[in-house]
C-alpha cells in the first residue's frame, strides 16, 4: 500500500495545485494514512481526475477499506 501511495503522490506532483503528502503507516502496520494538501478545492478535483484516469485510485481502494474526506486547514503549530 505504501508503495502503491508514493506512485500516486509522484503523479499528483504534476499537476498544477499539488503543494504536499505525507504518507503514514502505522507501528502495526495494519493502516496507512496519506495526508496530502492542495492550494484550492478546484485543484483537488483537478488532481482527483487526473489520479482517477491514471488508474490510480482504483489501485489503492482495491486493498482494503479507504475513508477519504476533505477538511480545511484551522490551526498548525511547529517547534519554534
């Protein structure tokens, strides 16, 4: 799945609006988390479309359960 993600991740990187992912496994390995941020929700459909007809979306449903959702940015804090 990991692998299947950073394939993905590598294709959305080519369309205008991509600014980030960060993929995520868990200690047990049993889930996996990719947390990607657009400049705009046009650009996500953008993106969306353009992942959806290089297949690869479909790749990375087959494996197990997916729970997409979108949300807006409210608070970030780093080390200062």
């Amino acid at each position: 799945m990991v692998d299947s993600l950073i394939a993905t991740v590598n294709a959305a990187r080519e369309v205008p609006g991509w600014l980030s992912a960060s993929i995520h496994r868990s200690f047990d390995g049993t889930q996996v988390l990719n947390y990607v941020q657009f400049e705009s929700q046009e650009a996500a459909r953008r993106i969306l479309s353009h992942l959806a007809q290089g297949g690869h979306l479909q790749r990375n449903t087959a494996p197990g359960t997916v729970s997409p959702g979108q949300y807006e940015v409210v608070y970030t804090v780093g080390k200062p």
